[in-house]
C-alpha cells in the first residue's frame, strides 16, 4: 500500500533522514579512528585499553544498526510506503514521524510488540 504524504512532508522527512544518516556515517568514521589510533598507541595500560576499545566497538555497532534503521526509512520513502505502518499497514501519525522519522510501525502496533516482546 502507498502512503499518501503529501510532497512538502516527504522532502522534509527525507531531508531529516539523511542528515541523520550522514551524522552517523560521521560517528562511525570518528570512532573507528580513534580505535586505529588506541590500537597503536601504548599510552594507555592493557586493561583501560581493551575497556576503551570494548567501549568503542559496541558506539561502532550501535551507530551501524542506526544507519541501516535509517537506510530503510529511505527505501520506505522511495518505495511509497513511508509513514505506514509495517505491521497493520495503517498511517502513522505525523507526529510520531516528526519525533521518530525512522518508524516503522503505528504506537499501537509498537507498543503492542513491546508488551509481547515480539517483532513484525
């Protein structure tokens, strides 16, 4: 089914997408250099080392699943189906979309599968 968003809404909702996307394609690069830097310095002890390296390994990770959460906010754009929910196939509110651009789902299907712990 395709959302019918209005043009003005999708260009906005794009626009916010893609910033996101870049700010964390930055995140990403800043912390993989700092993890090249930690890995050939011998400033730090072992211990805090491997902390700080465990640290940033797991900011990698995060920002990584963020960007592919963000990525597929694009194709729903692309695809039509942009501010639909996933599950039920009904219209998420433009609020919601405003605070979250990468929902995929209405609250009531989210908070529905946060009870159950389930995903669609």
């Amino acid at each position: 089914m395709r959302t019918n968003s209005n043009p003005t809404r999708c260009r906005k909702h794009r626009a916010a997408l893609e910033e996101e996307y870049r700010q964390l394609q930055h995140r990403i690069e800043l912390a993989e250099e700092q993890l090249m830097q930690q890995s050939t310095s011998n400033q730090y002890s072992t211990e805090v080392s491997y902390l700080d390296q465990e640290d940033l390994i797991e900011k990698c990770s995060r920002y990584r699943r963020q960007a592919r959460v963000v990525l597929q906010g694009l194709k729903r754009l692309q695809g039509g189906t942009f501010g639909r929910c996933a599950k039920c196939e009904r219209a998420i509110a433009q609020k919601r979309l405003e605070a979250l651009p990468t929902a995929q789902y209405c609250l009531t299907c989210q908070e529905q599968m946060e009870m159950t712990g389930s995903a669609a």
